[in-house]
C-alpha cells in the first residue's frame, strides 16, 4: 500500500491518484470493483476531502474510473490501443481476444461528390459504395465506420453480406482487393445524437474521430470517416530522437 509524502514537490492529490492507479494495474482493484469511498481514503491517507475528490475526478475523466450515482465509483475497463498500422477492426480484436462484431446501418451507391472525387481520382457523378455498420466488441458498441469504395473496383458489394463480418476479408476474397499502404488522421470531437445514441454514450460525449485513406498499387480504394468510444480507446506511439547533424551539433 503507497503512502502520502507530504515532503514531496509532487501534489497530494496526483500521489493519491498513483496509489490508485498502482491498485488498479496490480489488480488488488479488479475491473468493476468499488473503490474505497472518499471518506474511507481521506482516513487512511489523512487527506482532505477535496484533495481525494480531485484525485478520483482525475481518474474518472481518464476513463480508469467511472462513477454509478447513488452507488459509488468503480474500475473502468482497460482502453484499448488504437493501432496506428493499416489493420481491420475485426482482425485487430481478434488479436487482443475480443470478439469482434458488425452490424450493417446503411448500405447505398451515391455520385460522387467534388470531395470523394478528388480522393479517388475519379470523375465527379462516378459511382461510389458507402458501407456504414457498428462495429463491436465482445457485445459492446466500439465505433461507428462509414466507407467508401468506387463502384468500378467492387461492383457487387451491396449484395455482398458483411454482419459480423471483416470488410477487409471480403474485398480481398471477392474482389481481389488488397491493401498495402495507408494513412490516417485523428482528432478529437463530439458525438452528435445519432452517433452517441448507437455508441451508447450521453450527446455531446467525448470520441476520437478518424479518417483513413487506403491504398492498392498507389490507387485510392477506400476512404473510412469513422466515429470511435473516446472513453475505450487511448494512443500510443514509439518517439524518435532525430539525429543531429556534427555540423549542428558544433553550432
């Protein structure tokens, strides 16, 4: 059990918040389980109430917590890692012993606008799929993706089943469609009131919203603007120290 230093430069309330998250990781506080109350910890800690408070507040904003009014707060489940490699949702939760979901929302072949024509290259009009499904995993609502693929380069997906299935896997094995390059940004946004409703999520909830463009032979094939659980995923990323040049490095 951790203890308080009231000696340190580090706050009492990030100490606090360590010593938590120390229980969490070590598992003495398993997913689901209560935490001590802030009068037991601001006893046990001889802290004050508004000290545990902001230490509990920080955790529940960072998704370790989560609060249940009239009951108490209790460990949150572990967030899943975003992978920042060109990878399927389906094949992704797989390898971390999910299992993964789909379930179709809207399925339609619309012209391409100015915007879709300039990522595929094709002219504006030309026929273009939007795929939109939940994506879920282990029963529980993840993301909600949306892709885009020309009509040319998959002309039969609409008849094409995709519940529970990996999009991916059916534009290789019918298709012939596979990728080898990508990229991808993300941000941060707000989950309008159809997206938190299918998320389960309060309106205005905090998600990452991301935007992929995948590639076959340096072509454009598909464009995904998906809406992902803020509270259930979190990124993580390798940091290289640039090298310096001797000349520089002299300066």
């Amino acid at each position: 059990m951790g203890k308080i230093d009231p000696s340190s430069p580090v706050p009492k309330y990030f100490q606090l918040r360590e010593i938590l998250l120390d229980l969490i990781e070590d598992a003495e506080l398993p997913v689901d389980a209560p935490i001590p109350s802030e009068r037991e910890l601001c006893q046990r800690y001889r802290l004050s109430r508004m000290t545990v408070r902001q230490a509990v507040d920080h955790l529940v904003t960072e998704g370790r917590l989560y609060r249940v009014p009239g009951k108490g707060t209790f460990v949150a489940r572990p967030k899943i890692e975003m992978p920042l490699r060109l990878v399927s949702f389906t094949e992704d939760m797989r390898a971390r012993g999910l299992e993964p979901g789909a379930r179709d929302l809207d399925r339609r072949t619309t012209p391409a606008n100015a915007h879709l024509a300039r990522v595929f290259d094709v002219p504006p009009g030309t026929g273009v799929h939007v795929v939109e499904r939940l994506r879920t995993a282990d029963g529980e609502p993840m993301a909600v993706e949306r892709s885009h693929i020309p009509l040319t380069v998959a002309p039969g997906l609409p008849d094409t089943p995709l519940s529970d299935a990996s999009l991916y896997d059916v534009l290789e094995t019918r298709f012939g469609i596979v990728f080898d390059a990508g990229e991808q940004t993300i941000e941060a946004g707000i989950a309008d009131t159809a997206d938190a409703r299918l998320l389960d999520l309060a309106r205005g909830s905090a998600v990452l919203l991301l935007q992929r463009r995948s590639f076959m032979n340096g072509t454009c094939v598909e464009l995904a603007v998906s809406t992902y659980r803020a509270d259930r995923y979190q990124l993580h990323s390798a940091l290289e120290i640039p090298r310096r040049s001797r000349a520089a490095t002299r300066q």
